[in-house]
C-alpha cells in the first residue's frame, strides 16, 4: 500500500470513538434544523395564544434563523479561540436555556427571546458538525459521513412540521420547545465524555467592524424585508431599513475581500463552481422553506383541517425528502452536479405550479401530490449543487466555502420567510370573501414565488460544468 492510500485511510485527529464524539453534534445540528421548520404548524394557535398578527408571529421563524445567520460567520473565529468541548457544550447549553424560556413563554417577547437564545445555540454547533466530521474521519470514509450529514440537514425541516402536529394533536404549542430540550440534554450527556479538543487554538486577531457590519447588514436586510409585510414595500422604514442593510453589506464585503484575516474568506467565490453552487444552494433553499412555510398555513386556515392532521399530510414528503437525498449523493458519483441541478428544479417548478391552483376545496391527495413533487426536486438539486461547490475547494478554503454555505442558507431562509410572508398579506387583502378563501389567495401569491425561484434555479443550472467535462 502506497503512503498515499495509507494517509487517505487515516485521520487528521485520531480520534478512538469518532461516531461517538460526532453524535452529539449530529443530534444538536438535527434539532437546530427540526427547529427551523417546527413551528410553522404552531404559527395559528401562537398568534391566537401570543396576541399577534402574522407579520409580528413570523419573527419567531426570521428572528431565529437570523441569529443563526449572525453566529454561523463568526465559526471560524470561535474555534481560533476556544476548545472544541467547550464551544459544543455552550452551543447545547444556550439551546437548552433558550428553549425553556419560550416553553414557559407568557407573551411574545419572552418567546422570541428564547427563540433567539436557541439561534445562538445552533449557528455554534451547525459549523462545528462540519468542521469535526472533516477531521475525525479519513478522507476514504468523508462521502458516506458528508451524505449522513445532507440527510440529517434536508431530513430535519422536512419532518418538523409533521412531528409538532402530533404533538399540537396531544398537547399545546409549549411543548413543542419541551420536546426540543429532551433530545438536547441527551446531546449534552453524551458531549461532555465523548467530544474531543481537534480544533487549533491560535487567537488570531478579532476584527470587531466586519462583526458589526455583518450584523448591521443581516439585520438590516431581513429586518426590512419582514416590515414590508406589513407597511408595504414602498413605506419609508421598510426602504431605509433595506438601505442600511445593502450599504453595510456591501462594505462588509469589502472589507472581507481586503483585510488578512477575514471573518468569512470570501474569496473563493473567485472559483466558477463554487460560485454556482452557492447560487444554486441559495435558490434552492429559499425554495423549499418557502413550500415548508406555506403549506402548513394553508392547511389550517385554508383547508382548515386540524394541526394532526397537517402533520399527516406533510409526512409522505417529509419521508420522499428522506429517500431522495439518500440517492441524490449516488447521482452526483454517476452524473456529476448539472444534470441532477437541473432535473431537480424542473421537478420542484412542477410541484410548484400545482400548488399555484390550490382552492379552500382541494382534495388531500392533490396537496400530497404537489407536496412530494416538490420534495422530490429540492434534495434532489440540493446534495449535488453542494457536493459540487465545495470539491472546487482545496485545504484550508473548505472550511471556509463551508462557513459560507451554511451563513447564506440561514440567511436567505430568514429573507425567504419574511418575503413569501409580505406576499401572503399582500394576497390576503388583494380580494374579499371569507377569511379561507382570503388566505388561499394570498398563499397563491407566495407560491408564485417559490415558482419564481425554481425557474432561476433552472436557469442557473443550465451554466454548471462538471470538472473535466462538457456539455
């Protein structure tokens, strides 16, 4: 056996048990992700329990993934800082505390805080699942871990909303946060013997200004887009607000681009395939959280079916998001990246126009239908656009086109909510009738949307160019 097979054979960090040490990471990562789309079942009965409208109530789906997307950027530099050990049990920790208080949650604001505690949680222990798995496991075995992680990334927010409709069905919305902390403190249990210190702590210097740019811009930017829901696109603290995102952000780039050590090494979009990835990623994410987001809603309030039942009908996709991701890594081995892109948006296109002539009197099996085609497509463009980004990243620039990768899927997530959210109020109050029909309308109008985004997924598609081949 030559030195090469041998180094591809062994690990960065030897680690004794390293299914063991990645577990609780994997079970944290799951429920972060299970928590980006569990509560769009609870969101009726929260704004009936909380008060509010659903412009204020869709701040606990936003609000949650933007403090993920504020944290994610800063992965890097945490793990320059501080021990493996110490980051996961803190990111478990703050997801447990944050958790609770929304459980025991008595108005709004006590539960988007702890929604914003448990963003903490996860935008720490999201990157860190990534960065460990890369070093723990030989390279020779990273396509088999890599596919486990896609499964528990696109499994997770598929079967969110299924699983807080039984639990809606057996209780109220408080527990569905109760059930989070259960999984969390088994992750935790099983942190503190079994994660081990792999990460290099240099202390490399803290550039505070893109910190706050970062957080100005991503702030500004999602901030904007969920007032709009409810002032209008062309109110004044909509377009200001959106200015003072664009403008930080731009300068945020900027300086990332110029300075030695960069909070996110953006940089390697200078390479044509990661470039499209990302593009692709971004597309197709917003696309499938847009469906994820309305299709619960439109259950309850436009079907007006009851919260177990919802969780029902949202389970065959739930479980074909499963299946195909599973195969979407095989395809990619076989055909590389576009042809599985490409297919995979038209499919989800598909799946999106029949969700574009739903009535308040559609039959469960069509909805099922255009639900599973959907969740056919989105995995199935998603696992190739990533596996396809990331191979045109060499060394130390894979944990960076990581870093990246995960920041603007939690970023584009928040923006994609409160968007398709604005559309939704603007097709509420674009027609008169009953309070069902009204909301079937406005969830055409956040459909139309999603249509929107498979077509520029598509297109985008049509320019991706496997390595060492062509079209």
């Amino acid at each position: 056996m030559s030195n090469t097979q041998k180094s591809g054979m062994r690990a960065r960090v030897d680690v004794k048990n390293p299914w063991l040490a990645i577990l609780p990471l994997l079970l944290g990562s799951f429920v972060g992700m299970f928590s980006e789309t569990a509560l769009n079942v609870a969101l009726p009965q929260l704004m009936k329990a909380l008060h509010v409208g659903e412009g204020s109530v869709q701040w606990l789906v936003t609000g949650y993934m933007l403090v993920i997307g504020i944290v994610l950027p800063l992965s890097g530099l945490l793990t320059r800082w501080f021990s493996t050990r110490k980051l996961v049990i803190f990111g478990l920790c703050a997801f447990i505390v944050g958790s609770l208080i929304s459980g025991f949650g008595v108005n709004f604001a006590m539960v988007l805080v702890g929604r914003m505690i448990q963003g903490i949680g996860t935008g720490i222990i999201l990157p860190l699942m990534f960065t460990v798995a890369m070093l723990i496991f030989p390279p020779n075995k990273l396509g088999t871990v890599n596919g486990i992680l896609a499964l528990v990334i696109m499994f997770a927010p598929a079967i969110g909303p299924v699983v807080t409709g039984f639990i809606l069905a057996a209780g109220s919305w408080n527990a569905v946060f109760f059930s989070f902390v259960v999984l969390l403190v088994i992750a935790l249990i099983l942190a503190i013997p079994f994660v081990k210190n792999v990460n290099q702590l240099t202390k490399t210097k803290i550039d505070f200004l893109s910190i706050l740019l970062s957080v100005v811009a991503f702030s500004g930017l999602i901030a904007g887009t969920s007032f709009a829901s409810h002032s209008g696109w062309t109110s004044p603290k909509v377009l200001i607000t959106l200015l003072v995102g664009v403008l930080a952000l731009i300068w945020y780039v900027r300086r990332q681009l110029t300075i030695d050590n960069p909070v996110l090494n953006l940089r390697v979009f200078r390479y044509r395939n990661f470039m499209l990835g990302a593009i692709l990623i971004m597309i197709d994410f917003g696309m499938n959280l847009s469906v994820m987001y309305l299709l619960p809603q439109y259950l309850q309030n436009g079907l007006l079916v009851s919260v177990a039942l919802t969780g029902i009908i949202m389970l065959p996709g739930g479980l074909v998001t499963a299946a195909t991701s599973a195969v979407a890594g095989r395809l990619y081995d076989n055909f590389g990246a576009k042809w599985p892109a490409r297919l995979g948006f038209l499919i989800a296109a598909v799946g999106a126009v029949l969700f574009a002539f739903v009535t308040t009197d559609s039959p469960i099996w069509y909805v099922i239908l255009a639900h599973i085609i959907v969740m056919i497509g989105a995995p199935l463009a998603l696992s190739p656009s990533q596996t396809s980004a990331l191979n045109s990243l060499k060394g130390i620039e894979s944990a960076d086109g990581s870093a990246i990768l995960n920041t603007i899927q939690q970023i584009v997530g928040a923006l994609i909510t409160a968007i398709v959210t604005s559309f939704l109020t603007i097709g509420k109050n674009s027609v008169s009738g009953s309070m069902a029909f009204k909301f079937t309308n406005g969830i055409h109008y956040g459909i139309y949307f999603t249509i929107a985004l498979a077509i520029m997924g598509f297109i985008v598609a049509l320019f991706v160019k496997d390595d060492g081949k062509e079209d």
